[in-house]
C-alpha cells in the first residue's frame, strides 16, 4: 500500500477488551483516570479537555458496575470502561493520527490493569476522508 | 450459533464513518448534542451523566475543526466527531444491550446530518465477557 493512501484514511481505532486484570487496579478511580491523562501524553496526543468520569452502579444483571472514564482528544478519543467484580475493562483508544503502534497501547493496558488476556480489535476510520477542505 | 452464546459477549459497537454531510447540519452544536441526548432514548440506554461537547479548533493540517461530542451510557458510550469543511463525521454507538440493528443508528443519522455515503464497522465486544461475578 502506497503512502498516499496511508495518510488518506482518517485515523486508527484500536478496541481492547481485557480480562483477569487486577479487581483492586480496575476498581481504583484515580488509576483510570491518571490512563485518560497519561496515555495521550505518550501517544502524542492532545486533548481537548480534562478527562471525565464516572462510578456506574450494579444493576444486579449483566452489569456489576465499575469507572466509565472518557477523553476527547483533537479530534477523536479514548474511553476505558471497568468492570472489577468481573475482571473485566473495555477501551477505545482512536487516534487520528495514523500509523501508531497499537502494541503499546495493548502493552501499557496490560500492566496498568494486570490483564491476563485481551481481545482486541484494529479499525482504520474514515478511508474516504477528504484530504482537502470542501468548504474554507 | 446458540443463544448461550450470544448472551455471552459484553456489548455491540457500531463505528459509522459518514462522507457528503451537511455543513450546515454538521457544524450546528445543538444539532449534535440532540443527538447525544435523543438517540439513547430511542435505544433504550441509559445514560450516566448528560452529553458533553467541544469544539475542537482548525489546526490547519488534517483536522480543520468541528464539534467533538460524547455520551457515557452504563456502561457503554456514544461519540460523534464532526468536520463539516470536510462534510465528515466520525460516530461511534457502543453498547452493552445485544441484539440491536445497526440500521436503526445507521439512518438516524443519515437523516441527522443528511449524510450521502457512509462506511460501517459492527463489532461483537467482549466475547469471552464472564457471565457471573468473579468477586461479589
């Protein structure tokens, strides 16, 4: 593949969905958000705003509760989801900056929350973005 | 596939990458955060908190600016990154209720931002999700 249609789409999305982490580090507030701060810094990116948060209660079903954390990066974010009594976190982390290494980010999730296992997914956003403004 | 198993996975997340929009329509913040407020309604979510937006500033490179905005859902969220020089916008629909049409989110925002063309990815998340609690 070319470099002109590497740089055409317009960004990458990296889902990851982890299992067996830690229920204390999935469960610590100040943890998940200190990822949403940190992990843009690494990558480069810079966000819009603060990160925001906020506790999710159990719903006695599918959901045992845990931290839902988001911030929104120019122009695209990262999102961390937790579940401690499961063990279970799911993240977004969409960059639209392209050609970044998603092995980082699965390595810096991975020992941030002690997930024993993780699926995950790689998106390219947006192939037909307009590398041109329409309107100015 | 057995409905055990479709039970079993954590959520559904549909990204919808939209081309052709109205600028207009796109570049109107009140529109997208109707949006936010609107469709988990008609999905049935519930949301944590009330939607967030930003505007996120020309950078006159790649990202020429527009409204980036999201909604945390228990426990599951809903962006929308707008662009409207580029007449694009970057959404994703993540949920943790299964079983739910991706044409629904897909023509409401079609009509939403009068999108021409759009390119879809639907990702079953979480597929080896615990059915139970690990630690109560």
């Amino acid at each position: 593949m070319s470099e002109t249609i590497n740089q055409a789409h317009f960004g990458e999305h990296l889902t990851l969905d982890g299992y067996g982490g830690s229920y204390e580090k999935l469960n610590d507030r100040e943890l998940v958000l200190s990822c949403l701060s940190d992990l843009p810094k690494k990558l480069g990116m810079h966000p819009l705003a603060e990160p925001v948060i906020y506790a999710a209660a159990d719903n006695q079903l599918r959901d045992p509760g845990g931290w839902s954390g988001f911030v929104v990066i120019a122009e695209s974010h990262i999102s961390i989801h937790t579940f401690p009594k499961r063990r279970f976190v799911s993240i977004d982390a969409y960059t639209c900056k392209n050609g970044f290494d998603p092995s980082i980010i699965e390595r810096y999730f991975q020992e941030a929350f002690s997930l024993e296992d993780m699926e995950t997914n790689f998106i390219k956003r947006g192939t037909k973005y307009p590398v041109e403004n329409i309107f100015e």
